[in-house]
C-alpha cells in the first residue's frame, strides 16, 4: 500500500505582498491556502486611510470563492437577518449586508437587522466592525429597540471596554431610540458590579430624570443596592425614603434590597421598623412571595439573640402579612423558644412557620425554596422540597436550576447530575439548556469531562434544549488541557454547526495541541477554519505547524520545501 507523502510550504507573495500562501503538497498534486496579510497580524498601511465599507467590499471572485448567497427576486429586512445568521465569517456578513444596498435600490435596512449584525460582530470579538455599524444606524436614523444598546453594554464589559459603553450611552441622543430604560437599568448593574460608584451615581444623577427613562424604581433599586454593597444601608435608606417625592412607590423589590442591606449592617431596629411598613403597603393581601422579605429579618434577630423578638415579629406577620387562618397562627412551639440560645433550632421552627402559616401556594414554595439554595442553605431547602411535595405541590423549574446551581457552588457536581436524572427526567420535569449548562460547567471545573459530555448528549437528545456558546466554548477547552485534542476538535465542530463561533484562543490551543501530537493535517484544517472567521492567528500557532512539520516522517522533503521558499523571498 502506498502512502499518500503531503507536507506544508508557506511563502510571502511577490506582487505586492498582499498574501500569504500555504500551499498543501501531495504527490502529484497540491492545493494553495491563500491568506491576506492582514488576517495574519501584518500592517498594511495603505489600509487605513480605506473606509471599513471598502474594506470589506465585497470583491467578486472572494466572496463566491467563500459562499454562494441565494439573493431573493426582492428582498425584505427578515430575509436578510437570516441570510447573515448562516455565515460562519462575521467579516463575510459585514459584505452581504453592504451589498444588499446595492442589489436592490429600494431597500433599507432595519432596526433588527443592525440589532443581528451587531450582536453578531460583538459575540465574535470584532469590535472595530461593530462600532462601525452602530455607526451606520445612527447615521440612517432607523428606530433601534433599547435592548440593542442593552446587549452591546454587557459586550464591552465582558471585553474590558466599560469606557466605550459609558461613551455609547452618553451618544444615545443621536440615535432614534425614544426608550432607554432597559440600557440604562442594564449599564447601571454592571457599573455596580464592576465597583465604579462614581459613575454610576454620576449616570444616575444625569439621566434617571429624563423622559428616556420610562421608570424610575428599577435605578432607584440598583442605586440602593449599590449603597448595600459598600454596607451603607443607611445611605440606601435614604434613597427608599425619598421615593415618594419622586414620584415612585417602592416595590417588593426594593423592600427586598434594603431590607437584606440593613441586617447585613445590623440596623435590626430600622430593619423591623421597614417590614411593619411593608405590612402596610405592600402586604395587605397575604402575598406568599413576601416570605422571603420575612425570613431575612428573622433569621437576622435570632442569629443576634433576640429570638424573643423574633417570635414576636412573626406572630404580626401570620396575623397581618400573611393573613394566616388562626389554627395556623398559634405558636405553641415557638413560645417554648423564649430565651432559648438554639439559635438554629429557632430559626428552622421560625421558617416551618412561615410556610406553615401562609396560605400553601406554589409561589411562596418556590420563593422560599429559591431564596435558600441562593444562600447555599441547601439542607434546609431540602427540606422544604419534601414538605411541598407532602402539600401536593411538584417542584418549579426554577427551584431545580437553584439546585442544580447551589450543588455546583458546593462542588457537589455529581449530586447535581443526579437532581437531573433521578428528580427531574423521573419525575416529568424537563431540564432546560440552563440547567443542563450548569452540571456540564460543573463537571468541566472539577476536570470530570466524560461526564460532562455525557450530559452534552443528553442535551442533543433532548428536543430544544441545546448547549450555549459558553459551555461548548468550556468543554472545548478543558479537553485540550488534558490533552485531549481530536476529541476537542470533534465538540468544536458542533459548536460551529450551531452557528456559535469560538473565541480566538480556543482555536488557538486546538491547533497549537493538534501540532504538539503531529496531527498537522487537522491542525491546517483548523488554521483554515480559524482564518475564515476573521480570526488573526498568532505567532505561536505558525511556530507550532513550522515544528510539527518538521518533526513529521517527510522532515527532508519539508525543509527542502522550505528552503527553496526561503531562498526564493531572500532574492
């Protein structure tokens, strides 16, 4: 049987040196791989002063070398959103949208249609592209959806570029968008979360005030919450008390947010002061979703010993916040708590109470189940799962995904799998793609891969639920960290039929481990795909194909190769 000989020569091109050629040598036969210079990490100064429309012309001969599009006989902006998700290249969605204009005279392109190239340029780390079109929309004066500016803020920050997200929205009135509450509530949070107090509070005293912002209490709450965070819920108190003469009421949201931050400080006083009020408000009707609100003070008393005002309290919220019928507003085992210091004894006969007193409903389970797993007190939410299975209420999805979340927090990975297999697909409770991501990033953070893709089959069995980018993105690369690189390459080749596309560094250390274990074949392959994404390869993937090369079986035959190249430039 005779071998196939192939090896791998690459040359700058002569005629201006626009190229990189890597030219795929069989016996017999060869294939070129032509790559611009400009996707390769080389500067070409003659691109600059070229606007990014003619950058990315479309060319003729190089876009139908890539794809072939199916142009409609008339073209409407659904169609077009369509056509750009197919492309596995951002830069060739960039070409099909320029080219639509030109097509057809009378089209214009729409708010949704930027909204899917935008997202689109932002998921694949071209943010020079998506500046460029945001540009354009604020140029044509199409009425853009807030939630688009929303989306492109959370980009930039998972980026670093929280200065180009807070430069955005100070240019949100040149743009044709009359509703800026989900931006501004969604550039608010992550101000907070990125700890810049200062602009946040500058943003909030510019903006908040404006007509744009529909509703005030969502920046009202994120500014009380930012107050909780630095523990000055005395500060935050403030702010809940001025709501009145700004025009908002507060919400269960708020008395939630204020009343967490003044235990947390130890302000029980203001504290018990701010739920007698909330029984006046907002709890008139017994709602069993305010139990939460509840149970954050009482805890709070008992663990600071005074168990004795906690009993008290509670018997005010059975009578007046939950509307407790009086057979279940007796507190018989609680009086025998007075002066008691077990604390944790109080606190679990304090939480039976409170589910107990409330009318049963499947809203006050899953708000106090929740509310539990979230602090990692999965013991007790436990028990209260088995409580309102005894009630003949059947667990939400919701408080599964906080289970499943709460075990992996624990790292208690395996146990989450088994909430999916035995309490959830046994018991007629679908998983979602949420849920499933969580076990799957569980089991990649604690290094058990053959779980984790077994749960990914799982997945693709199961009609609409499919892996997020971020969890095959997580698969991909712990594979390749445990040296797993045709399996890795195998999860990248779902990953892009799903039409995600991977992060330059995951290509990266695919190809560079495919090299380490001389499979150069595959490893071109990937360099190709990598290419075609408008990804720039970096120096260590060209010095890793260089390496395998030479350290294949046709070593003189390659550095033959090389050499006549290398002689050949050098002239």
């Amino acid at each position: 049987m005779k071998v196939c000989q192939k090896f791998f020569v690459a040359q700058l091109d002569h005629v201006g040196g626009n190229f990189l050629t890597i030219t795929e040598k069989y016996e017999g036969s060869s294939e070129n791989l032509k790559i611009p210079i400009k996707d390769c990490g080389i500067s070409n100064h003659s691109e600059g002063s070229r606007s990014w429309k003619d950058r990315h012309k479309t060319p003729g001969k190089r876009l139908k070398n890539l794809m072939v599009v199916r142009w409609p006989r008339l073209l409407n902006p659904t169609q077009l959103s369509q056509i750009i998700r197919q492309q596995k290249n951002p830069l060739t969605a960039i070409e099909i949208f320029n080219e639509a204009k030109s097509k057809y005279p009378t089209y214009r392109h729409n708010g949704p249609v930027y909204a899917t190239l935008i997202n689109i340029l932002g998921s694949s780390g071209r943010f020079y592209e998506m500046k460029q079109v945001i540009e354009e929309m604020k140029q044509d004066s199409c009425e853009c959806k807030d939630t688009v500016f929303a989306s492109v803020f959370k980009t930039y920050a998972k980026a670093g570029l929280l200065d180009d997200a807070v430069s955005l929205f100070k240019s949100l009135p040149e743009f044709n968008c009359v509703n800026w509450t989900a931006s501004f509530n969604a550039l608010l949070q992550i101000l907070i979360d990125e700890s810049k107090l200062e602009t946040f509070y500058q943003l909030l005293m510019e903006k908040s005030f404006g007509w744009e912002v529909k509703s005030k209490i969502g920046s009202l709450n994120l500014l009380m919450d930012a107050f909780c965070r630095i523990n000055r819920s005395d500060l935050a108190l403030q702010v809940f008390r001025e709501m009145d003469h700004n025009c908002c009421y507060p919400d269960r949201e708020s008395y939630k947010i204020l009343m967490r931050g003044l235990c947390q400080d130890g302000r029980l006083n203001e504290a018990t002061h701010l739920l007698y009020a909330m029984l006046w408000r907002i709890s008139q009707k017994g709602c069993g979703e305010d139990i939460v609100i509840y149970r954050t003070l009482l805890d709070s008393l008992c663990d600071n010993g005074q168990v004795n005002e906690a009993v008290e309290v509670l018997g005010k919220v059975l009578r007046k916040g939950l509307k407790a019928p009086k057979s279940r507003s007796k507190l018989k085992d609680l009086d025998q708590l007075r002066d008691s210091e077990d604390t944790r004894h109080a606190k679990l006969l304090i939480n039976e109470a409170l589910t107990r007193g409330a009318i049963p409903s499947l809203a006050s389970y899953t708000s106090m189940a929740t509310d539990l797993y979230s602090e990692g007190k999965i013991y007790e939410a436990n028990k209260l799962l088995d409580e309102m299975r005894e009630q003949g209420f059947r667990p939400t999805l919701r408080i599964y995904e906080a289970k499943v979340a709460a075990l992996c927090r624990a790292q208690r990975v395996e146990e989450a799998g088994k909430v999916i297999e035995e309490e959830m697909l046994k018991k007629d409770c679908v998983p979602n793609s949420q849920v499933y991501n969580i076990v799957v990033k569980g089991f990649c953070a604690e290094g058990k891969l053959d779980l984790a893709l077994r749960f990914l089959e799982k997945m693709d069995r199961q009609k609409g639920c499919a892996p997020d980018k971020e969890t095959f993105g997580v698969i991909v690369d712990g594979l390749c960290g445990v040296g797993k690189f045709v399996e890795a390459g195998k999860i990248l080749e779902k990953m892009l039929s799903r039409s995600y596309w991977p992060r330059g560094g995951t290509f990266s250390g695919l190809i560079t481990g495919l090299c380490s274990i001389n499979r150069t074949y595959e490893a071109v392959v990937w360099l190709e795909q990598m290419i075609s994404q408008g990804n720039v390869p970096e120096s260590s993937i060209w010095s890793a194909l260089v390496a395998s090369v030479i350290s294949s079986s046709e070593m003189d035959r390659v550095q033959i190769g090389l050499l006549d190249q290398l002689s050949g430039t050098a002239c």
